[in-house]
C-alpha cells in the first residue's frame, strides 16, 4: 500500500513504508512530551501500532491538585503524516526543532495549542534491548530533547498562557501574582520539559499467547532529563532485582544557540558523556515514589532533587487498565478520566509509575526536571522485596 511518504528516498526494506521491516505485533512508534513549571505538569502521547492497525493518543494536566486526562483510540491511519486522533494532534512543524500540541476537548475540561521549541539537539540514548530466552521483551530506540513551551491551554475552564517566564492566567503578565506570577525560580527557565520520540518494540495491548515467561516480573527503570539554564542534563538507569545496571547512560547537553543545528555530527561536539553517575533514591516509606534523589556525576559533583509534585502515567495511558497503549476500542473512541491527586498516592499497579517534578540543584545551578520512577518487583537496593510492596522505613538519622 503506497502513501505519500514514499514518494521520499526513506525506504528502509522493499516494503512500502506504510509497513514495518518486522512483523511482531507490539512494534510502535511514539511520540511523547512533557512541560512543567512550579505550578503544573502536562504531558501527551501519541503511538502508532501498525501491525496491530491501531492509533492512540493522550493528554493529561496536573494543576491545583487535581490530574485530568483526555483519551483517544481509533484506527490507524495508512498516511504517517495524519499524527492525530479524536481531538488530540502533534504536528511536527520543523523536524527536531519545533512541534505543535494541539488538544480540543472542552467538554472534558482541557484545551491546548502549545508549540515546543527544541532547547537542545536531539540526544540518542543507547538502544535497549532485552530478551526473555527467545522471546524480545524490549528493543528500543528513544531520542531525548530538552524544550521550552509557549502558547494556550485550558484546564477546567482557566485559561493559562505559557511562555519564556512561565505561565499566567492568560491576559495577565508576569508579576500579576497568585499562580500566574510567571516566576519559576530564579526566572530563567521558564515553562520548559522534554520531548522523546521512541520506536522498536515494547509489551503494550493484548498479550501475545505462547509458552509462559521465565522471567520473573521485575521493572527498575529512572529517567532523568533536567532544564538548567546554560545547560542540561539527561540521565537514564534500567536495573535489574540486584541493582545491576542493563542499560543506562548520562550526559550533559548544551543549549542551543541560534543557527545551532539539531542533528548531525556536529551535535557531538559539545556533549560531555557520563560514566558511573550513582543515584540515590529516597524512597518514601510505604510506598514506591520518591521523597527526594541525589545524582552523583563524580568526584565532587553532584545533583539535588527536591520534589515538587506528581504526575500520574496512567493518566497518558502507561499502566493504565482500561487506556493501555496499543488497545483497541473501535473506530474512533474517546474517553476522560478526573482524579484528586491525593487519590492516587497508593501502591495500585496504575499508579506506580510516575513522574516527579524536580527542583534541581547542581553547585551553584537551579533548574526544573522530571525524575520518571517505575519500579515493579524486587530491587534489593532500595529494599523492595515483593512484586508491589511498599518502602521500608528508612532509620532514625
């Protein structure tokens, strides 16, 4: 089946590009944002599963207490440049550089037209890869980009401007006090977040039927992609129950001048790769988030966490029971969900996996980041012993 990609020199097989050089059914192709200041978080997935022939989208907000997250479903569409569903839409508008957001749902109180602009070149973090026997649990390709945001998005009927100082109540400027002062921090990162697209293969949608798994359930995964404002640092751990890293890697990221190129060779030249970053995750008793973290770089260098709120991934689809990744609902479905945050501070599998966002403090640095935090099963360093058990305590000091 022919589309208008393939009118471009990008085949990668014999095949036409509308279809996948494999043929296992949870290949997928996403694309992910997340933004933050003090005051809120926002976040929005979209991934196209072609040989499942299915398309879905999210997009969710934190603000006030309260998470709300708008879902959509539907059929995959056979032209790769159609990257919407239902009533959420990115647009790449220049590759690796600028993306548009948009999100069309006030009948379930979110409404958004944001522009993400690239602060950093686009990082390729190492393929990861990991086999059960015979059996590819994961083979993935992820590309990391710090953003700023600016542009409009609505939440229960507020609207809220985002831009270089941060977000207002729209019409108002910065100094105009209450949540929308505009000021975050120091003032010098702004409303920013990351971008990641990632393609390859992952476990989403039904279970593939076949021999039972030896491999014993067990996640340990950090992500840690932070804003500063002369540079950035991106960081990512996947262990497994004895803390043994299979994947990780560090780095810090220049940002981007003006005319300064976002992919290519030349982006290289100014990334100082990482070895042997340690984190120390302080985990709250009871439960399997964080109450803080410090990254250590090396000698002498190290990074303060200090979190400020909590995103919920299930509000974009990850772990979620009903809105899982790679579902299919029909044609074209659509679907809201609205939970206190308070409500959501449990041990419930959906809602594990989380993103914080992080104060961080680096020397004499201050920026805002996400520490991203799943943990299923056994880690022996952080003390979890079961398949969804809490912390322990941690001693007296």
């Amino acid at each position: 089946m022919l589309t208008p990609f393939d009118d471009y020199p990008v085949h990668q097989t014999a095949q036409p590009v509308a279809h996948v050089g494999g043929g296992h059914p949870d290949h997928y192709d996403r694309f992910w944002f997340n933004g933050y200041d003090e005051h809120m978080f926002f976040a929005v997935a979209l991934g196209l599963y072609p040989n499942r022939g299915i398309i879905d989208a999210a997009f969710s907000v934190v603000r006030d207490g309260v998470q709300r997250s708008v879902f959509a479903s539907g059929r995959v569409p056979l032209d790769r440049t159609r990257t919407s569903v239902g009533p959420i839409a990115v647009d790449v508008v220049e590759p690796m550089r600028v993306s548009r957001i948009r999100v069309d749902a006030p009948e379930h109180g979110l409404v958004a037209d944001l522009t993400a602009t690239a602060r950093t070149a686009a990082y390729e973090e190492p393929r990861a890869t990991r086999n059960d026997g015979t059996y590819p649990l994961m083979d993935v390709t992820r590309a990391t980009q710090m953003v700023s945001w600016s542009g409009q998005l609505t939440v229960g009927g507020q609207s809220i401007q985002l831009n270089a100082t941060g977000t207002g109540a729209a019409g108002a400027g910065a100094g105009a006090g209450g949540d929308g002062d505009g000021v975050v921090g120091d003032g010098a990162v702004g409303v920013v977040g990351t971008k990641d697209r990632s393609w390859g293969i992952r476990g989403l949608g039904d279970p593939i039927p076949g021999a039972p798994r030896r491999m014993k359930p067990q996640t340990f995964f950090l992500w840690a992609p932070l804003n500063f404002p002369d540079q950035c640092l991106h960081y990512t751990v996947m262990e497994d129950e004895s803390g043994r890293p299979w994947t990780e890697t560090a780095a810090v990221l220049p940002v981007l001048g003006d005319g300064s190129p976002v992919f290519g060779p030349e982006t290289d030249l100014g990334i100082r790769r990482l070895r042997g970053v340690r984190h120390d995750v302080r985990w709250a008793a009871g439960l399997r988030r964080s109450e803080g973290a410090t990254l250590v770089l090396g000698p002498g260098e190290a990074v303060e966490l200090e979190p400020l709120r909590t995103f919920r991934m299930k509000g974009v689809g990850y772990l979620h029971p009903v809105w899982g990744h790679g579902r299919w609902h029909g044609e074209l479905v659509v679907g809201a969900e609205t939970h206190k945050e308070s409500e959501l501070d449990t041990l419930a599998p959906d809602c594990i996996h989380v993103q914080q966002v992080m104060r961080a403090r680096w020397g004499d640095r201050t920026g805002l980041g996400v520490l991203e935090q799943l943990v299923i099963g056994p880690h022996a360093p952080s003390g979890f012993r079961k398949l969804f058990d809490g912390a322990p305590a941690r001693p007296e000091a």
